[in-house]
C-alpha cells in the first residue's frame, strides 16, 4: 500500500495508527503546483507529531473553487506530494471543503498555513488542537502563475 489512499483504506490506516499511540496531523490543499512554500509548511506540519496525512482536494473541487485551475490533474498533484519524505498518506476529496474527512478521520492536530486564522479552519471544532503556520509572503501558486503570464 503507497502513501495514496482511499478514505475507505485511509480511515482504516488512522485507527490503527492512533492504536499505536501515534499523532495524527491533518491539513489540506490544492497544492496545484508544489512550491518552497508548501516544502516549508509541509515540514513544519510534520514537526507536530507522528504522521501527516494530506487532504487534497480533487480537480472537481478545485475547478469548483479557484476558476480556470487546476494547472495540474489530481493524479500528478498526489504523485508529487506522496515524493515528499515528510508525508505520510493523501487522499483525495471532492467536496469544496475537508470537513467531513475530518470528521472522519479525527486528527490530533489540523494545520493550516498562515493566510487563514484559527477560528476559520475548517475542522477545528473536531482536531484536538489547531495550528495556523506561519505564511511566506509573495510565495503562492497564485502568484506564481501571475509572473508565468508576464513572461
């Protein structure tokens, strides 16, 4: 089993990883083209406790949310993230928001990054604690995007 799973096989993954005595960290994403940005949350996340688990959103649900995206398919979203030594499982969701795979999966930890204040991350009425990590400014695939269009 690779780092890519169902919610089905990623619940079943969690429940027996909190078992264990294992912290579960949650967050979320697009994660549409993997900049500096997101290495560095990425890792920080990682650093508050055993096993970050990424809720990615699908191309159903980015299209639905940021118009003309994504740049990249979910496959090759997921395949890029899973590289990363720090994550540990993706799954996929379709819904606009991860709310009900929160609810789910019952992380200890949901992290977001610094753009979004604590009492509007979604999900942190179920996570034990809540984090919202510092934002780089000037880095984001938004932003990125703009300076490809000026060249």
């Amino acid at each position: 089993m690779g780092k890519i799973l169902n919610k089905a096989d990623l619940i079943n993954k969690i429940d027996r990883l909190k078992s264990e005595g294992k912290r579960i960290i949650f967050t979320n994403g697009c994660f549409d083209m993997i900049h500096v940005g997101h290495v560095r949350y990425l890792k920080e996340a990682k650093k508050l406790g055993d096993v970050l688990v990424i809720g990615m959103n699908s191309d159903k649900s980015v299209s639905r949310i940021k118009p003309g995206r994504p740049v990249n398919s979910e496959q090759h979203r997921a395949e890029v993230l899973s590289s990363l030594e720090m994550v540990d499982y993706i799954v996929i969701f379709d819904e606009d928001t991860p709310y009900d795979l929160i609810k789910s999966i019952k992380p200890d930890v949901l992290v977001k990054g610094g753009d979004w204040k604590k009492e509007d991350i979604v999900g942190s009425d179920i996570a034990g604690e809540t984090y919202s990590l510092p934002y780089i400014e000037g880095i984001s695939t938004t932003s990125i995007i703009e300076k490809i269009k000026k060249l």
